[in-house]
C-alpha cells in the first residue's frame, strides 16, 4: 500500500503533462483541416510551396 504514496502523484502528473499538451496543440490550430490533409496525401501534384 505505501506503493500508491508514489503511484497516485505520478499517474497525476503524467496525466496533467498529457492534458497541457493537449490543450497546446488545440490552441496552436493542429486540428483546423483534417480534410485537406486527406485529400493532400491522395494527391498526384507535387506543393513545393505549402501554405503556412
């Protein structure tokens, strides 16, 4: 039992790193087209110059 003393923390602190990340990509607008990313993959043409 005292092994939880140390596992509780962790598992907190794992799951609190997670959920920043998680939050971070949300903000940095990773999300915002995931149909042209689809659709870009099936491509032929070549993008030399991608959109930022």
């Amino acid at each position: 039992m005292n092994i939880l003393v140390y596992l509780i923390p962790v598992s907190l602190f794992l799951g609190g790193i997670g959920l920043v990340a998680f939050i971070y990509t949300v903000r940095s607008n990773q999300y915002d087209d995931p149909e042209g990313d689809s659709r870009r993959i099936l491509s032929d043409e070549w993008d030399d110059r991608p959109k930022p």
